[in-house]
C-alpha cells in the first residue's frame, strides 16, 4: 500500500518502555576493536541480560533461550563493529518502537549502529527507486511493502533472500530464525518459490462497527421491521449498504447526536489510489479464485499467461474495466455520497481515518488494524469506562461477483527488503538488524506495542490471549484461518510504481463527476495495457516480463468461466448478515466463518 498513513499512538500500557530506562541506558566500552576480549564480551553480554530483563518481556521464549539468541546476535556482529548503518522505513508506531527503542538495544548488544529513519511510504519508494535506478547505494536496508513483490523478483536489483541465507549470508543468518513461524512469507515469495523479503509488520484492511449500537434491542427490532432480516455483520455489500440507509436515514441521531452509517475518503490524492488497489475489486468480486491473489486475474484486473502479465483489459482478457470493476467504483462512490458524512468526500486517507473514534459512524467497510491503538485510548466516545472497545473488527463484506476461494480483502505487509548495490559488508549488518527486530527474544513484546502481528507464536501466546478483550476482534481474527483470504498485490504486477500512480487520477475523474465509473475504468485499463505495452517492448524484465494477448472483442472474454465476468442481472441480492458472536465463536474453534 503506497500511503501517507499517519503514526499510531502507542497504547496506555506501553508507558512501560519509559519506566524502564532502558533508552537512556549508556553501553558499556564495547565499540573499540582494541578493547580486550574478554571485558568486551562480558559487556555485550551484561546489555543483553539488562535489555531482556527490562524490555523484551513478555516474550515467547524463556530468558535462556533469549540470552542464547542474543548471544548469537554478539558473536556474529564481531566483524562489523563500529560500523553505522542506514535503513529507512514508513512512520508506523512499530517502525517507531524499532528506530527509538530496538536500535539501541541492538547497538548495545552487537556494537553495530543503526540509523533507522521514518518516512512517508511514498518517500520510501522513492528512495527505492532511486537506488535501483542509480546503482548507488542510499540505504542498507529498506522496510518495503510486499506490495512491490512482483516488481521486486522481476527486475533483478533485489537480493533474493533464499538465495542469500544459503549463500553469502549464511554466517548472518539467525539459526533460531524460524521461517515457518511466520504468518506472511506467502506474500513475500516470487513465483519461482524464492523469498525475496522478510515480514516485519502487518495489519490488515477490515470491517469496523459499533458493536454496542448492534446490540440495542430498539435498533435490532427496527432493523428488522424495515429489512426482514437480523442487525449483524454484514456478510455481503447488499447488507452493508441496509445498514448504511439504516444509520443514515432513518436513525439519524443517537442520545442527541447526528449519525452515519458509513465512512470514506474522496478527495484527489494518492491515498485515493490505494483506496483501490488494496483490494477494493477483489471484495468486489472482479478477479478469480487463488490465494495469496487471483489467478490468472488479481485483483487489479491483470491477467498473467504462466508468469507473464498478458493484460488489463476486458479486451485482452482482463478484468480492470470488466462490469465488476465498474460496479465497485460505482457503488463506493453512491456510498460515499449518500451515507457517508458531508465532509468525507473532501478528506485523505490521513483525515478520514480517525473520524470513527469520534463516535458518531455506525460502520466502516474499508478500516484498517494499523488504527487499532488509536480506538483503544481512554476516554474516547467509542471505549468503555473499564477500557473495553464500544466497537469491534470483523471480515469485510463481499460483493455480488465474489465467490469461494477468492480474496477477501487486503493486509498490508513491510518487510526487509535488500538490494544488489548495498556493498556487501554493508548488506550482512543490515540483515543482522533485520532479523533483531523479528527475532523470538522481543517480537512479541513489538507486537504488543505495534499490533502488527507476523509470527505465529506470538500469536498464540498467553500475553495475546489477557490483551484480547481491549482489542475488539484483533487477536481472534490473526487466529483464525480466516486470515489468509486478507492479502496484498500480488505478483500479476510487475512495476508498482508505474502502475500505482494510474489509480487516483482516474478515480477522482469519476468522483468529481468528470467521467462516468465506465470511462474511468475503461482509461485505467488502457492505461495499465500502456505501461505493460512499454514494459515488453523494453524487455527489461525477463521471462516474466508482460507479453500482451491481441486485442479482441471482450464478449468474447465475458462469456469465458471466470474474470473477467458478465455483469450480472441483479446485483443486489437479499441483505445476509452473521451475528458477531457467533463469528467470534467460529474463530476460536478454527474455523474460518
């Protein structure tokens, strides 16, 4: 997801990391090569003991296993001593906790200094690109969205890991490591099974709602009256817009106060564009069974051949301007300006985002975990007096053209991505540092301060299980085989950069009223067929790289099984919702609904 997110506030409870001083703490003369051995030793060790004594509990290991791994950590640092490295990533508050918090635990214990810098995710392409491009090397390290995975194993300027772990990395890599544990290598892994990055932090994109309005026994029976069926979460978009009409028009107010039943964003700005590229046709419907992503349609509407991306169009056997699409921008756009509050249209990601912990939306089709911390604060409209939500997360509601099998949504994952021109020297400290910052010892202590889960274990720790009630739904849905329908972009496409920055300009052409949902899509995938056009002519990108089919008839498309497919006759069926409960329960048995 390239964005502009603002930072999460950390929770209540992570007032710890300033009490326990450990921020402020000095390492002993532990940088100096000619520092005899032994007391150097002895000082790396001392730094680890105080770090996982007064920092990384709670952890999924017991302290002896975590001054092992710590130990590791020493010993393989040795050569790199004294060296300072650079790595950049968003301003998230797990990215936070990593440059205030873990890079001084990691200097004090490997010797190794790390410049851990945060900015915008857009600036971090940038600075991407500018390495890939010049050669030159910018940053050591780079916390990428996975987003760029198929932009990433095409190109060839990319370490890929598996490569790297078993080759030159290999006295850098952490045995204790554990890929297996992680709960987003899918996402990071090319089609040639090689892992090109690892998972640092992820969230996911869901369905947010009041759940203490849900349960009134006057809006249930009011609900019920008008829709013939029960107040719940909604499982398709037909339910969602019920209740969208129901909060908006006909409730109106509650205890005094104006509400709505909706919330978005609308405003041109590049967060518009990652509005919809995270998935937003995918929920539709628009692209075909597969996970992590639909093959041979994503959910951008590119058909891949094999490996190769063959096209956007309807007319090329895409699905970007098929009657899915269409119906997707159509409907966020009646939504948006039928249920949504008046100012919505005119906001950005970052000015919508905190509106529903002001109290007066009655759901969100479209809401990120990364705000979890933010809904969570005391004294907020939607917590409790005893700290519980008012509100709870649940799995987003698909559209009509939606069927088994297929994505339901988006999940955002950064992870450790590292290039070819890093020096080499350079490229082994920085995966030391990477691998810090997810090792057992202290990530899931990060996850408590993040929530931005990527191991299994910490998961299924008794730590998350006593943090559950104050997270409204987080902790049962990352356990629950639900979570594998959320995913990012996948590898049909193979330049994120070029091919992200169509989305917003051609969207808001539709919001303003410029175009209608039809032509904007229609020039987005035409577009895309540009950019994929010039891609294979360059041929840049290898045996993967775009090789478009013919232009055809895109009847001809339409009447294939599968995306792109035929816009239907009725696509609003009848309004099904899922008591919350009941789905909570589903999850806590291991089931995915």
């Amino acid at each position: 997801m390239w964005n502009f997110r603002r930072p999460g506030a950390l929770l209540f409870w992570s007032v710890l990391l300033t009490l326990t001083g450990c921020g402020d703490s000095t390492p002993g003369d532990t940088a100096g090569p000619a520092a005899d051995g032994a007391a150097v030793e002895a000082d790396y060790a001392a730094n680890a003991a105080r770090w996982v004594d007064a920092e990384f509990q709670p952890s999924t290991l017991d302290r002896e296993a975590q001054l092992a791994e710590l130990a590791w950590f020493t010993r393989a640092a040795e050569p790199f001593r004294g060296m300072r490295i650079n790595v950049v990533s968003e301003t998230l508050t797990t990215h936070e906790y990593e440059a205030t918090v873990l890079a001084k635990a990691f200097e004090e214990i490997t010797g190794i200094q790390v410049t851990h810098d945060l900015i915008q995710e857009g600036d971090v392409i940038e600075k991407l690109q500018t390495q890939m491009q010049s050669g030159q090397n910018v940053y050591d390290a780079y916390v990428n969205d996975s987003d760029l995975i198929g932009t990433h194993f095409r190109y060839g300027y990319v370490v890929p890991l598996s490569d790297f772990m078993a080759g030159d990395g290999a006295d850098v890599t952490l045995p204790t490591l554990d890929l297996d544990d992680f709960i987003g290598l899918s996402f990071t892994t090319g089609p040639d099974g090689k892992l090109y990055q690892l998972p640092d932090q992820q969230f996911a994109n869901l369905y947010w709602f009041r759940y203490d309005w849900f349960q009134r026994e006057d809006l249930k029976a009011a609900f019920r009256e008008r829709y013939g069926y029960e107040l719940g979460v909604p499982v398709n978009w037909s339910a969602y817009e019920d209740i969208a009409e129901f909060f908006s028009v006909h409730v109106g107010e509650i205890d005094g106060e104006r509400v709505y039943g909706h919330m978005d964003y609308g405003k041109k700005d590049p967060s518009l564009g990652w509005r919809f590229t995270d998935a937003w046709l995918s929920m539709a419907g628009a692209g075909d069974p597969g996970l992590p992503n639909g093959l041979p349609v994503d959910e951008w509407g590119i058909r891949v051949e094999g490996c190769r991306p063959a096209g956007a169009s309807t007319s090329r056997g895409g699905a970007a301007n098929g009657p899915a699409a269409v119906y997707a921008l159509r409907k966020y756009m009646d939504w948006l300006k039928a249920y949504a509050p008046p100012e919505a249209s005119g906001m950005t990601f970052s000015e919508a985002g905190p509106v529903p912990a002001q109290g007066h939306i009655a759901q969100q089709i479209f809401w990120y975990t990364t705000f979890t911390a933010d809904m969570i604060q005391e004294g907020l409209e939607v917590v409790s007096e005893d700290g519980t939500p008012r509100w709870r997360m649940a799995p987003s509601p698909h559209g009509p053209y939606w069927s088994e099998g297929m994505k339901l949504g988006y999940q955002d994952t950064g992870a450790w991505t590292f290039l070819e021109s890093t020096p080499l020297d350079r490229r082994k400290a920085a995966w030391l540092y990477a691998q810090f910052v997810v090792a057992k010892t202290l990530s899931l202590k990060k996850t408590l301060v993040g929530l931005t889960p990527i191991r299994d274990s910490d998961l299924a720790s008794d730590a998350m299980t006593q943090v559950a009630p104050r997270l409204g739904g987080l902790v049962e849905f990352y356990r629950s085989p639900a979570r594998t329908a959320w995913t990012p972009t996948g590898t049909n496409v193979p330049d994120y950069p070029k091919l992200a920055q169509l989305w917003w300009p051609n969207v808001a052409d539709a919001v303003s009223g410029a175009v209608t949902p039809q032509a904007a899509m229609d020039a987005l995938a035409a577009q895309q067929d540009r950019v994929l056009e010039r891609l294979e002519r360059a041929g840049i990108q290898g045996e993967c790289g775009p090789k478009l089919n013919p232009e055809e008839d895109p009847a001809v498309w339409l009447s294939r099984p599968g995306a792109p497919k035929a816009k239907l006759e009725n696509e609003k069926p009848p309004g099904e919702t899922v008591p919350y409960d009941a789905l909570i329960q589903a999850w806590r048995e291991g089931r995915a609904s």
